[in-house]
C-alpha cells in the first residue's frame, strides 16, 4: 500500500513490568459516574451517565511535562481508572464483561472547565474541553493476570503533594462490566480500547508548574507536571 505521506506511530502505552507496549485504538470517556462529583458539578445524580471519546494521541506518559495549553484558564484534573480492552464485541452482556479486559490502569481526564460550561450552556459538544492535545495521561498498564478485576480500591490525586481527590472505585455508578455493556451497544468495542470511567468528587485546577500524582490500589501510579510559564 502506498500512501501519501508517511503514517505516524500507533499511540501506545507503556506496560508495567515489560517492554512491550499497549497500542491505543480510541478512547472512550464516561462521565458522571460518582455521585458525589454530579453533585460539586451542579449536575442531577439521577441522570444516567454519559460517553464522550477523546483521539488516541491525547494519551500521554508517565512521567512527561505538558504545556498549559493556550485556550482556557481553568484547566483541571480528573483522576479515573481506566479499562484497557483486549478483546472486542458488541452488545456486549454485563456477564460476560470482564472477559474482553485485558489490563487496567490509572488516568487523568483533563478539562479545559471554561470552555465545557461555556459547551454546555450553549447545548454544544464537550469536544474543545475534553478532547485536546495532551488530554490523557496514563499509568503503565498492569495486565488482569497480574491486578485482577478492580472494583473496591481507593482512587486518588494529589497536586504537589496535597491530596486533592480521594474516594473509592466501589462509588462508582456504573461499575465495569455495565460500563463495557452500554459502550458496546453503542461502539463495536475492539482490542485496544481506552475506557475513562469517570472521575469521583474534589476535581480542581492545576496550574503550570504543578507536579500531579495519581493512583489506584493495585496499580501502578501516574506522575506528570505541567511545564512553567
Ligand atoms: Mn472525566
């Protein structure tokens, strides 16, 4: 095949504990799955919960620096944990769930929260807010085999060394395998999938300069910093 220019790299991700790496093929994002963060967001915690996606290429390692980026002010984290599938499917039954993850790992889904309210006040997409450059740091990937399926596990952050977010995956609304089940209603899940699956309460600014660590019990931690002015 010959294309025009040259492809770039799959988006990939490190694996804990090895060399090879995780190929990114989209990410999927849930949003309002803890009640307590529908609840500091305004937001009516009977309403189901939601999706957006975020490109492959947002995904960002550990350990990197990142630029502010130049079209908000109010920049924020919002610590997840995300699912990493390894075996697709549609319509997927909550039963059968946990059969198509292949490893788990900790993220933060990036905000620009100006530019989201101004979205959502004017009945717009999230996609200027949630889908930006740099929008999805991610831990090394830890394989099922390792962590087994997580479902009560503490899930936190902190922004130079002061805890910000703290709460427990067992809050979740939709817990993992609902998750897979009514994404694969909508999307023919394949390997590679990203899952953001929602971020509890205490989600705040970050600033430039700002050194962020992130983890979930059982999992490797994140650590990123947003590059000085
Ligand atoms: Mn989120």
């Amino acid at each position: 095949m010959t294309f025009v220019f040259e492809p770039p790299p799959p988006a990939s991700v490190a694996i804990a504990g090895s060399d090879a790496r995780f190929p990114v093929r989209r990410i999927f994002c849930v949003g309002r799955n803890y009640a307590e963060h529908i609840r500091e967001m305004g937001n009516d915690p009977n309403e189901q919960p939601l999706f957006f996606t975020k490109p492959a290429d947002a995904v960002v390692e550990n350990g990197a620096a990142i630029p502010y980026p130049p079209n908000t002010a109010d920049w924020h984290h919002e610590v997840e944990l995300v699912i990493a599938i390894g075996k697709g499917g549609a319509s997927i039954e909550e039963t059968a769930a946990l059969d198509h993850i292949w490893g788990y790992g900790v993220g933060v889904d990036l905000t620009l929260r100006d530019r989201q309210a101004e979205a959502k006040k004017g009945g717009k997409p999230w996609d200027v807010a949630k889908a930006a450059d740099n929008g999805a740091p991610i831990s090394a990937l830890t394989p099922v085999q390792v962590c087994g399926h997580l479902s009560d596990a503490r899930i936190w952050l902190s922004v130079n060394g002061e805890t910000r977010q703290d709460a427990n995956l067992n809050q979740m609304i939709w817990r993992t395998p609902a998750i897979i089940a009514s994404l694969s209603r909508n999307w023919a899940l394949k390997p590679g999938d990203l899952i953001f699956t929602g971020s509890p309460a205490g989600v705040g600014p970050i600033q430039r300069g700002d050194a962020i660590t992130c983890g979930v019990e059982g999992l490797n931690e994140l650590r990123f910093s947003v590059l000085p002015a």
